[in-house]
C-alpha cells in the first residue's frame, strides 16, 4: 500500500473543499494502475463527500448541513464556538472515509463528481488527510 498524508488549511468558516486534484497527483506519484483510492480524514468533527462542486451544490450541502445540525446551543457536547456540538455530529452523517476505483491510474468518477472535505468546524482551521493506494 502506497500511502501519504497531506494537510489542508480550511480557515474560519465551514467548507466543502474540493480534494479531486490532490489525490489525482496522488496517484500519479504512486504509480498507480488499478485498485482503490482510499480517504481518510483522522479529525472528529470532519466528514468526506463525493459531490459535484462549483454549481452550488457545495453552498447547498453546507445549507442543508445548517438545517440538519443547527449551528445553536441545543448540542450537549459544548466548548468551542457555540453550536461546536454539531461538529461532532457531522462524523455519522459525512463519514470520515471514502473509497474510489482506480483504473488505468485514473480515479472513476462520474463527470461531475469530486472528492471533497466536509468541515464545519470553525474552531480547527488545519485538517490532515490521509491517500492511501491500494494495487488491484
């Protein structure tokens, strides 16, 4: 297994940061042929999502993410900036995993798909995010 960790600055407002290129050099640095891109995002309050970016589809996760977790006091887990127990919430909703097949060394997505980060957290403006390639 080829694997490697990359860091992503999020900043102070919730995102949907778009990974697609990074694991395409990624595979391009591990040789890749056919197997299975795996994500991996080692935070708590952080979640993957394969999405269609950049035609509002990313604003209208985050919107219905507000709708679904609201960003109030009516969370049990509180510290942080308030409404921070949404964030550890997101996990169960926005799974901090994802696999994608690989073939000809090119990740199988459909045309608009793309690998994205889902963070929420305004408290954590750094996020680690693990490739790993596994050979098919």
């Amino acid at each position: 297994m080829y694997s490697t960790e990359i860091e992503v600055h999020t900043g102070n407002t919730a995102v949907v940061h778009n990974l697609t290129r990074e694991a395409e050099r990624f595979l391009r640095d591990a040789d890749a042929t056919d197997g299975l891109l795996h994500v991996w995002v080692p935070h708590a309050t952080a979640g993957l999502a394969v999405l269609e970016t950049g035609a509002g589809s990313d604003d209208d996760l985050l919107a219905a993410l507000d709708d679904l977790l609201p960003p109030d006091s009516r969370w049990r887990h509180q510290h942080g900036t308030g409404g921070h127990g949404r964030d550890h919430v997101l996990p169960a909703f926005l799974p901090p995993y994802a696999t994608v097949p690989v073939l000809g060394g090119v990740l199988l997505l459909g045309t608009w798909q793309s690998v994205c980060l889902v963070d929420t957290n305004v408290d954590n403006p750094v996020r680690r995010v693990r490739f790993s390639y596994l050979t098919g």
